[in-house]
C-alpha cells in the first residue's frame, strides 16, 4: 500500500498530515508527503539554482522548502521517524533532485515502512495527477478545497482513492459511516473502512438507503450479509442502520460532525459525471467530515 499525503501550508495543514498519518499507519503504508508549490518562471529557476549553488553561505531557501521543514518537525516531534534523523535535523541543504522535477528527502518512519518528503512545483492537480501516476499510489490523501472544481477535478482526474480532509474535532472523531449498496466497488470500500476503525479503535455504522420507495441494498441482500459477515469477523462493532430519503442528505445526516465517512466512488460515465454530478462528490462538496472515496 502507497498513500501520498498533500500538503500546502504550514498554518493550515496539521489536520490533513495527522490524519494522513493515522490512515497510513493503519494499513502499513509506504507514505509520501508533498508539497506542490506556485510554478517556477524559466527565469526563477535560473535565480533558484544560482542561489541554490551558494545556499550555505546565503542560507537561502528554495521555494517550498519551509513547508517540508514543517512537514519533518511535525513527524519530528511525534516520533514518526527514526530518532537518528531527529537529531541531525532537516537535510535542507541535501534535497535530492531526482531528475523529474521533483525534490525528495528519504526519510526512516517509525510507524509506518517509509516516510519521504517530495516537493513539486506547477499546477497543483497536474502535478498530484503526474505524482500519483509516477509513484503508483493507491490513497492521495488532501485538505478540503473551497474550489468546487477543485474538487471535481481531484475526482476526475487523480487515479487513485481520495480522502479528503475537513475540519473536524479529533476528541469527537468516534464512527466510521459505511453507506453501501449492491453496485460493484463496494466490498473495496468496506475492507477500507475496517482498517480505518481498527486504526481508530472505532465502530461502523453501516447505512442503505430507500429512495423512492426501493431499497438500494436491503438486508435480504446477499451482497450486504457478506459485507456484514466481513465486519463482524473484523472484530470491529457496527450498527446496521436503513434510512429513507434523499442518499447525500441521509449521509450528512448521518454523519454528523463526529465521522469519518467511507464510500466508494461513482461508477458514472465520466461525462455524465462532469454535468450531473456524483454523490460521492455531492457529499464531499456539503459535509464537514473527513471522506474517503475508495475507486
């Protein structure tokens, strides 16, 4: 398992790297944290690698660096990492260019097989989208965009599952909601949505949905006794719960402001995607929980 981990700022990004973290520590994840920062002009870059070349004597920074320093004080002071590389600090002056316009720190991780910092420069989906494709991860783990086509295009264009962060209180964090139905993908999402209360130490509230007066996923249903076989073999407790109504109103009903939400994504035709919508990213765009949409 590979999960890559977006950061942007050294204000506003604890919450995606905690959670982040604790995803990947839940599923022994190799993880990658990156920063994407603001593209470098032809002419910057000939001033970056100038001052680059004299940064012990400047103690000059190349753009983005101070959020991966961030990024390694915070894995730094949570034991995340080897202590031997604690000590010696961030390597600032020792980024790695790997020959693809990428920068890396190799780092040790203590609770998870790998952990290395990446820094990226350009538009912040084509280089996710390049990154993903690059490294063959299967969770890009970001912060909540307040662009709507942001968040379209992380869906889109991004192949890989997708857990995005929102605001949320870690004290009230106590259930992962699980909706399912009979549609292909979900079994993926539910073997997720295990590892992430196991991680937790919580339960799951399994929910389907009647709309229109048709169960989506009854509890007659074969393919729901397997998912709730699974569960309960997980050891992990769980509710089964069957609502009527609207499905992305009885998700953020249900999910309150104290849940982690696990879904599988929409198997729409793309285009159709693009103009009506899915309700994977009707959720993410109106809840204010964390929500991992499994593809």
């Amino acid at each position: 398992m590979k999960i890559l981990i977006a950061i942007g700022s050294k204000h506003y990004s604890e919450p995606t790297l905690h959670l982040g973290m604790k995803v990947a520590q839940a599923f022994n994840a190799k993880v990658t944290i990156i920063d994407v920062g603001e593209k470098i002009s032809e002419f910057s870059s000939q001033l970056v690698e100038l001052a680059q070349d004299q940064m012990e004597s400047w103690d000059f920074d190349p753009p983005g660096v101070d959020v991966l320093e961030w990024a390694f004080n915070y894995l730094s002071d949570n034991d995340l990492i080897d202590s031997k590389q604690i000590e010696t600090g961030f390597p600032k002056n020792r980024l790695i260019d790997d020959g693809e316009d990428r920068k890396l720190v190799y780092l040790s991780g203590t609770v998870c097989e790998d952990v290395n910092l990446i820094l990226r420069n350009g538009d912040i989906i084509s280089e996710l989208r390049e990154e993903v494709q690059y490294g063959g991860y299967d969770v890009t783990i970001v912060g909540k965009s307040q662009k709507r086509n942001m968040s379209h295009d992380l869906l889109q264009y991004i192949n890989s599952s997708i857990l995005v962060v929102n605001k949320y209180d870690t004290e009230k964090f106590n259930r992962v909601l699980l909706p399912i139905d009979d549609s292909p993908g979900s079994m993926k999402a539910v073997k997720y949505g295990i590892r992430v209360a196991l991680a937790y130490k919580i339960g799951i509230d399994i929910v389907t949905i009647i709309g229109n007066g048709v169960s989506t996923a009854n509890g007659d249903n074969l393919k729901v006794t397997k998912i709730i076989k699974l569960i309960r073999r997980s050891g992990v407790d769980y509710k089964h719960l069957e609502e009527k109504g609207d499905t992305v109103e009885k998700i953020i009903e249900k999910a309150n402001d104290d849940k982690i939400i696990v879904m599988r994504a929409s198997n729409m035709n793309p285009i159709k995607r693009y103009f009506k919508g899915s309700k994977p990213l009707s959720v993410m765009n109106k809840c204010n929980v964390p929500i991992l949409i499994v593809k």
